[in-house]
C-alpha cells in the first residue's frame, strides 16, 4: 500500500513587528494518516520539502494564525475611539458653559441685590438727614422765633427793692425785653441795665423758664442825711453815693454835718466809716453826726448823750465799748461818754 502525503499546514503568522520563526524540522512534521487536533503532531521521519510546507501551512492551527487587520478595519477604532472624544468634549463644554451662565447669573442677581441694598440704604440716610433738618428747623423756630418762649413780664420776679429803688424803674428794664427768646435773652446785659437804676448797688438776673426771670437787687441803702442847702435833704449810701432825696428830717438816719467843699471829702468818708461800723440797733439811735476833721467825729443819740468818737479807727472796737456801757446803766444820767481811746473809756455828768 502507498502511503498518502497530506499538504502541510501553512506556517501562522506571527504579531506585527515579530521576528519570523524559522521552518518547522522534520520531528515537528504530523505523521502519516494522523488528523490535525491542534496538537503537536509525532515526528514521523519523512523529510519535508518546501513545497511540502508551503501546501501544509494553511492547514494549521497555530496561535500566530491571525490575518493583518485591512486599513478599514484598523481605523475604525480610532474613528470610534475619536467620536467618543469629541462627543465627551462637547457635553464637557456644554456643561461648564451651563455652569458658567448659572455663576453668571447668579453674579448678576447678586450684584442687583448689592445695588438695591445699596440704594436703599442711601434712601435711608438721607431721609434721616433731612430729618435731622427739619427736627433743626423746629428747634430753631421754637427757640427764636416761636412765643413759648418769649418773654412774659408777668411771670418776672423781683427781689430786693429795699427803701429806695422803684419798682417802676426795674419794671420799665424788664419791659424792653417782652417778647424777646428766653434762650437769646442776655442775663448779664439785662443785670448791666438794671445796676443803672437809681438805689441799686447789684444785680443778678436767671432765667425761670420757660418765659419768667427771677431778678435779685442788691439796694444802696441810705445810712446818712445831708442837708443839700434847700430845706431838704440829700440820702447818701455807705460809699457816699446819693440814692434819694427828703423833703423832711428822716427818721433812723443821722444827719451828717461836715464841711462842703473841695478837699473835704476825707472827712465825709471818715464819718460814714463810723456809720458803717455801728450795729444797726446803735446806728438807729444816731440822731446828728458832725466832724470838723477826720479826728474829731461825734454824734448825738436820740434820747441819750453825746458821743465823742475821735477818729474811724478801731470803730469796731468803740463800737462794742459803747454798747457795753449803755447796757450796764453806767451812761444812765451821763452828758458825754468818750471812746476815742476803747481802753480808756470816760463818761462826763453834768
């Protein structure tokens, strides 16, 4: 029987860019009558040509056995691979061009809010200014121009007359006022005016408000008499300063008998010391008081005897030496008491 050759599996070919495998050797061959399982077939001994080999090699099953992909075929992933970019690549941008007009608008909402928030709080602070204005202007009104304030001539109160400033005369002061603000009204000018009046030494003006004044005059009381050479007489304060007049001897102030002329001024001013350091219950008996020099002051108490004083110092000192004695009885029937030395006082009878 002759045997049967089968054609050789062709060779498979290996991955692109391989090295090629050399040809198979004779113990590699399939033997004679055996079936092609994929396996390794038993070297058989019979000798391989190359025609032999070139007829088996599309028959065999190698692992290499694998056609060169067409151009076709090989660019269709990329094309696939590429569209999946650039689909990715547009939803990519739609997305971040969607959130950028979201961050937009918001932005945008945001800033209409800042500028609404703004403008309100403009509105805000103008109205409170103009508030501020027209709360001003009110006050001022009220304060300048309104009568609750003003002035009333009624509710002013008036202290410290004394004996000899009229109160027509404070009353015409305060008069020139009437009307005028409370809150512009000048206290010290209205006490500058009323220190003009006749009588008055001082004076204290506050405001009672809302439209009174309280007023505090401080009198020139009258301590002496002067004949002014008429039958009258002229009433003359501590400091020698005319407050009023007397047409008759008034009562509980000495008359003051000095010498009228130029130069004789010291020796009125001697004797009003003396009046001015009497107590007022001692002062009240003075009925004359008369000097000829600034040594030689006397006077004469009413219901009592004369008192030779001597100079104007140590008055406050006579004064109480003086006092003592009246009280005492020792000036009881007595014509003259001398104090002009208070150490050394002497009474003269008869």
């Amino acid at each position: 029987m002759s045997e049967v050759r089968r054609p050789p599996r062709p060779a498979a070919r290996r991955e692109q860019g391989s090295a090629p495998t050399a040809p198979a050797s004779s113990a590699e061959r399939p033997r004679s009558g055996s079936v092609a399982t994929g396996t390794r077939p038993r070297s058989t001994g019979v000798p391989v040509t190359a025609e032999s080999d070139e007829l088996a090699r599309p028959w065999r099953r190698d692992g290499d056995r694998r056609r060169s992909p067409r151009p076709a075929e090989a660019a269709e992933p990329a094309r696939r691979w590429g569209g999946l970019l650039r689909r990715r690549t547009t939803r990519g941008a739609e997305a971040a061009a969607e959130q950028l007009g979201n961050v937009t608008l918001r932005l945008q909402a945001r800033l209409k809010e800042q500028a609404a928030a703004q403008r309100r709080l403009s509105a805000i602070v103008w109205a409170r200014r103009a508030g501020y204005v027209v709360v001003a202007g009110a006050l001022a009104w009220v304060v300048l121009a309104s009568p609750v304030l003003a002035l009333d001539p009624a509710q002013v109160e008036v202290a410290g007359y004394g004996t000899v400033v009229d109160p027509a005369d404070v009353a015409e002061v305060v008069e020139a006022h009437e009307g005028r603000s409370l809150a512009t009204l000048a206290s010290s000018r209205v006490a500058d005016e009323l220190r003009e009046v006749p009588g008055v030494r001082d004076a204290t003006v506050e405001r009672v408000w809302p439209r009174g004044l309280l007023i505090e005059l401080t009198s020139r009381e009258p301590v002496a008499a002067v004949p002014d050479g008429e039958g009258g007489y002229d009433l003359l304060d501590s400091e020698a300063t005319r407050v009023g007049h007397s047409a008759e001897t008034p009562e509980k102030l000495p008359v003051v008998t000095v010498p009228v002329g130029k130069g004789n001024e010291r020796i009125l001013e001697s004797v009003l010391g003396v009046v001015n350091q009497l107590p007022v219950k001692l002062r009240n008996r003075v009925q004359d008081i008369s000097a000829t020099t600034e040594d030689t002051v006397t006077f004469v108490l009413r219901n009592g005897p004369q008192v030779d004083w001597g100079s104007a110092e140590d008055s406050a000192l006579k004064a109480r030496v003086l006092q003592v004695l009246l009280d005492s009885g020792q000036a009881d029937g007595v014509t003259a008491i001398d104090v002009s030395a208070p150490t050394l006082p002497t009474t003269t009878t008869g």
